[in-house]
C-alpha cells in the first residue's frame, strides 16, 4: 500500500510515491507519529533505493482503542489519516492521492 502524487522537489526532480514506514502511537494523548517516505516512484522503492524525502507528520484522532477495534491495521489507518491531513508538516496535500 502507498500514496501516489507528483511532487517536485527542491532539486527540480520530480518524486511521485508516498509510502508509511512506521507508526507510533503515542499512548494516552490521541496522537500518533507517522513517517512518510518520499520515493521517485515505486520501481524505485522497489529496488532499494533511499527514500529521497522523509516527514515525520503527528496526527490526533489516532487511538489505541481505535486500533484495539477488530480488524483495524494501523497502517492502512494512517494512510486514511494522511490524506485528510491538513497540518503543516508535509510540502503536498495529499488527499487527492491515489491509493496504489
């Protein structure tokens, strides 16, 4: 699972696959920590390379009890979360991504 949307970086290479690589949910305060990995594309990805950007984005709304629900996988969940995200801590609003 990943996010798909073009983005131009600083550089002017343009990097297109968005892709969680880690959760933390921080317990007791609604919150989560999601990183977010910026690739070129998923070929990229795919073959190892470094991500070219990572964004560390702190999201309310993310509980454990939400997660405790039966059948709730976290990451999926962060992925539903990123794409309502409008904070300031990634450079793209990504809710018009596509789930790829």
């Amino acid at each position: 699972m990943a996010l798909q949307k073009e983005f131009l970086l600083p550089t002017g290479i343009e990097a297109s696959y968005w892709r969680v690589s880690r959760v933390e949910v921080l317990n007791g305060v609604d919150v989560s920590k999601v990183s977010l990995e910026l690739y070129l594309d998923a070929e990229a990805r795919q073959n190892g390379s470094r991500p070219c950007e990572l964004y560390d984005v702190r999201l309310a709304g993310f509980t454990l009890s939400e997660l405790e629900a039966e059948g709730v996988n976290p990451v999926a969940l962060a992925y539903q979360k990123i794409k309502a995200y409008e904070g300031d801590s990634l450079p793209v609003n990504l809710q018009d991504a596509l789930n790829v």
